[in-house]
C-alpha cells in the first residue's frame, strides 16, 4: 500500500498536501487542472521532491528520505526518455543494468520484454527510425525488465492519436495485471481515466484528495474539475 501522512509541500506560493493512500495493485488516475500539483504529486513518490512535512510509506516503510534510486518505483514519462545514440535493445537494458553489462540471460530478458510489447526484431533499431507508438513501446519494455511494484505514468501517451493512445493503455493495463503493480497515471484526458484507472485521485485546490471511483467523478465532477474539463 501507497500512503502519504499528513504530506505537504510548497514550491514557490504552491503549497499540495496530501492524506491518502492507494492500495496495492490498483490503477488510479491523477487529474486536476493545469498546474495543480498533479505532477508533484508523482515527484513526492518518486523521490524527485522532499515533502516539508509529513512522510510518504510504501508497504508500512517509511521511503520518505530514500533517494530514487532506492526506491521500489519506475517512472514513464511523456518524452519516454529514450537514448538516441543507443539501440531499442540497449534501451530497454538499461532498465537491467545502467552499464549494459547484460549476461545471456539478462539479453533473453531483453528479447522477451521487446517481444511482450510487439517490436521483437527491432533490438538493433535506433530510436530515431521508429513511430512514435513504437518508441512508447521500447519505454514500456524497459519499465517492464524493471519490474518495481511502484510505476508512475506523467502522460506517457499524451503525444499519440486516440487510437494509438487507446492501444497503448490496453497493453498496459495486460502488463500491470500479469505484474500487480500499482500504478499512478497522471492524466488530463478524461477518457484515458475511465478506460484504465477504476479509482482517480483530485487534485483540487491545493489538495490531493483519496482515491474515489473514476465513472462517477467523471460523471458528475465538483465545479472546479467541471469547469476545467469544460
């Protein structure tokens, strides 16, 4: 379980606070408004920020001063963090090994991940001569070999067409129930929430409220979620 106590953080004249927790395995989405905080919400779970009060725990441990490398989390971004100069195999290795000191098995890791998400024979492919779904894909690899019970979505798919942008969610939701990870999916689109996360966490007004049922926020959203979905 994901729990933030009494958790806040101030960032210039932004203050977020947070008093919730998520259980694991679940899918939840984070929404709110532009600059809301829904990105420092996911910085404070990534270790990327240090909360001023409060502490952030994961299974009953305290992961409040780990740095982010010690802690059991992944992160996709929108700009998927690819490397030009390394292959789509190299790529997803560094979820491995940073070095790319890869053993056999660790390759035959490798080549299943790029199977799992559909690029099996594009190992020695740069980034630059594939699609942008591809190259969601070859991130999605690497976050799989990572395998942390922690992964943290900043609009990874943001940049694709609905169609694609729908067939990426649905690879991921296949990966993180065959992983039970628990995933934080910050989105802007209301329709990526209620296709992929059954509980949404707002963010509304300086606070990050807990997770409650995604259709029926959606369906009836308070006035400041209202007016910004439009």
């Amino acid at each position: 379980m994901l729990e933030f106590r009494d958790t806040a953080v101030t960032r210039g004249d932004f203050t977020l606070r947070a008093d919730l927790r998520v259980g694991r395995g679940r899918r939840v989405a984070v929404i709110g408004a532009s600059g809301s905080g829904k990105s420092t919400l996911l910085a404070l779970v990534g270790g990327f920020l240090r909360p001023d009060t409060g502490r952030v725990l994961w299974d009953g441990q305290d992961i409040t001063d780990l740095p982010p490398g010690r802690r059991p989390v992944s992160v996709l971004f929108q700009d998927q963090n690819l490397f030009p100069h390394l292959t789509v195999g190299q790529n997803v290795g560094l979820g491995l090994r940073p070095d790319l000191r890869l053993s056999d098995a660790q390759r035959s890791r490798v080549a299943q991940a790029l199977e799992d998400v559909g690029l099996t024979g594009m190992d020695t492919r740069r980034p630059a001569t594939l699609s942008g779904g591809q190259q969601s894909r070859v991130a999605l690899a690497r976050v799989l070999l990572r395998a942390r019970p922690l992964l943290l979505l900043d609009e990874p798919f943001a940049a694709l067409g609905p169609a694609l942008k729908s067939e990426m969610l649905d690879l991921l939701a296949r990966i993180v129930a065959d992983t039970d990870a628990t995933v934080l999916m910050v989105t802007h689109d209301p329709h990526d929430a209620r296709a992929f996360a059954p509980k949404t966490i707002l963010i509304e007004d300086g606070r990050a409220h807990p997770p409650v049922p995604t259709g029926p926020l959606l369906d009836d959203p308070p006035p400041g979620l209202r007016a910004y979905l439009g």
